[in-house]
C-alpha cells in the first residue's frame, strides 16, 4: 500500500474498528504517518495528498528531533 505523505510502498493495515469493522486504521513504517479508512480522499489518497505536506523519505532522517518538554514552573 502507498503512504498518502511519503509515497513509498510500506504502509499496512494497522487495526480494524473493533465492534463492527465499520473503519481501518492504516501506518506507514516509513514516516509514521497513520490514517482511518473513513478519511476524505485527499488525506487517503496519494495522488490527492496535499503537496506542501508530502516528505521525502530520504529527508526523514535529516528532520530536526522534537524537543524535550522542560520542566513544569513551580507556583509560588
């Protein structure tokens, strides 16, 4: 399966609804990148996929790391 961000061949049914079966969820192990099987088509399909936030999957180890969350302020 097609990722809808990065366009490689590595996403994969993650999980069905549990009750009815009514909706997947879908991974890509490139990117990360999850979405439900109930999703408009430009989130779910990669040739609909909004440009500006498609990733090079060469890029994804370049990226910038999240930053840690400091430490919460003690209240005086």
């Amino acid at each position: 399966m097609i990722c809808p961000r990065c366009d490689s061949n590595t996403a994969e049914k993650l999980v069905d609804a549990p009750a009815d079966k009514s909706w997947e969820v879908y991974i890509c192990k490139t990117c990360w990148f999850s979405w439900r099987s109930t999703e408009d088509e430009a989130i779910s399909n990669p040739a609909l996929y909004d440009k500006k936030f498609k990733l090079d999957p060469s890029a994804i180890d370049k990226l910038l790391a999240i930053p840690p969350i400091p430490p919460l302020k003690k209240t005086p």
